[in-house]
C-alpha cells in the first residue's frame, strides 16, 4: 500500500484505446454524515474506520479507486468543526489542505439533520471553481418528499455540478456516483498501479482498527482523548507477527477506565482489535497494547507532529 511515483508508467495504453483518467476526488462535510462510509462504498472494502460517534476520522484517509481506463484518488477528511484544541487545528488543516488538492469535491449532508453549510465554505467553494457534487447520504432513512426540499434549498445557495441522493451504508445509488466522478475526471496518467488501494502502509491502518475499537467499547471523553502509536511491527516467517502498540490517554483516571479493574476493559480492545487486524492483513499475529499518560496531548502541537496528525 506503499506510495508511488507520481504518474505512474503503464498506464498510457489502456485496452479499448481511450486516453487514461486520473485526479483527486475529496469528501468534505460534517462529523458524522458518513463520509468514511461513503469511501469505503466506492471502494468497495474497508479502508477508514467507521464508528457511530462524530469526530472519528482525525486524519486525511487517501483510497485509490481504478476501473477501466479511470483511477480515482479519494480522500477522506475529517468533519468540518470549530476547533476546540491543537489537534482540531491540525485535522481542519488536513481538511482544507485536501480541498485545494481535489480535481473534484464532494460535499455531503446527511438529510436526517442536514445542517445549514456555512457561507464560509460554500464562498471557499466558489472561490476555488472546482466540480462540486453534492451527496445526499441515508436516505433509505427518509421519504422522497423529506429530501426534495433539502435539495432546493441547498440548490439554491451554491450551483453543485451534480445531485445524488445516496444510502453509503446500503450501497444504493453509490455506483452512479462513482461512475459520473470517473468519467468526469481529467485526461491524465494514472498516479498509481492499478492494484494499489491506498499508500498508507500497513501499521497506519493498525493504529486505526486499535483506535476505532477504543471509540466502539468506550463512551465519552475516553474515545476522544486516546491516540495509538505504533512501536514494533514486525514479521516473522512461520510465527506470529509481533505488534506492540501504546494508547495515550491525558489523564490517571482515563487510563484506569481504558485498562478497567484486572485489565478487564483493555483486554476487550487487544482481543477485538487483534481479530480485525488479522482479517486485514490475512496473517496472525500476537498483539500487545500499553496505556500511557501525555497530559494536555491534544493542545500539544508538537505531540500532535510526533502523532502524525
């Protein structure tokens, strides 16, 4: 899943004859509309984790989606939000730094609450004249005439290149959306081979399923002030592979609650997260998980560096 080079050799002479496709497709919206859902519909497996509270995905998540003679370069970001701490500082820049990046901007609402875009971002939108399609998500969770009016009224602010009401979950209406982004990208060579799925390597996506089942086990403020480090991963020929991984927590109490009386609670996330991590890389392996306490992490900018975000 490693990163190559940019404009990929290969990919001049595609089958048929027709010029090869290539460019950046960026999801942009609020927490929890289901952008991650969304990627991983389009792709057609799981690469961003999904979770039902807000705020889940902290950093930009690239996907590479290749089909016929198109490649579509799919990054997930994280929620729009007013920034509270450094590190929503440091995902809003992840966000806006994928905006000017993209070919082609998705905007996506959920019509179950579909919040009012804010004039800041659709002006920034139009600023940039880019291809903005909007995504209406879930709406296998509502009825044509609840949908309709959320489609005039956003219509009406900002003149979307394209319309399309989805159910990511559902995977309805998600292959028109993927076909009309395809077809619309540039005439360019493809970024990357194409059976490349993401340059993320594979400890990223480690730290993620540890991350994401810390988000499913535990409630609050925990979720939240967790961070997951990655400090051996390594393979060994006929054994397990060896990961061992600490949770930053900013707080004593936190870390008691996330390790739990005998190290009841954490044994639950070792347990679930080994279970996805080994259906991902389709290889055992013996996972160790340590809590540890950076007090204030998230107003730390140069933790916040160290942490990759």
């Amino acid at each position: 899943m490693e990163l190559t080079p940019e404009g990929h050799a290969g990919a001049e002479n595609i089958a048929g004859g027709d010029p090869p496709k290539s460019g950046y497709v960026t999801i942009i919206g609020e927490p929890n509309v289901g952008k991650s859902t969304l990627l991983n519909a389009m792709l057609g497996q799981r690469i961003s984790i999904v979770t039902r509270k807000p705020q889940t995905t902290r950093h930009r998540i690239l996907a590479i989606l290749t089909k016929d003679h198109c490649q579509a370069i799919i990054l997930d970001t994280p929620g729009l939000l007013t920034p509270k701490y450094e590190l929503h500082k440091a995902m809003m820049s992840a966000a806006r730094s994928a905006i000017g990046e993209a070919d082609i901007i998705i905007y996506m609402l959920d019509c179950t609450s579909p919040s009012e875009a804010s004039d800041d971002i659709l002006a920034d939108l139009r600023r940039r004249g880019k291809p903005v399609y909007l995504v209406i998500n879930k709406v296998d969770l509502a009825t044509k005439p609840e949908i309709a009016p959320i489609i005039v009224s956003f219509s009406n602010r900002f003149s979307f290149t394209e319309v399309f009401p989805v159910s990511a979950l559902k995977g309805d209406g998600i292959g028109e959306l993927a076909s009309s982004i395809l077809n619309s990208l540039p005439v360019h060579p493809w970024y990357y081979p194409a059976d490349i799925v993401s340059e993320h390597p594979e400890k990223f996506f480690v730290s993620e399923i540890i991350r994401e089942k810390i988000f499913e086990i535990f409630r609050e403020e925990i979720p939240y002030s967790a961070s997951v480090e990655i400090i051996e991963f390594s393979e060994q020929k006929g054994r397990k592979d060896v990961i061992s991984a600490e949770i930053f927590v900013e707080r004593d109490s936190q870390k008691g609650i996330l390790i739990g009386a005998g190290g009841k609670e954490l044994k639950k996330v070792g347990e679930a997260s080994r279970k996805d991590i080994e259906s991902f890389l389709g290889r055992r392996v013996f996972l160790q998980l340590h809590v540890k306490v950076r007090d204030k992490w998230r107003d730390d900018p140069l933790w916040i560096k160290r942490m990759g975000y």
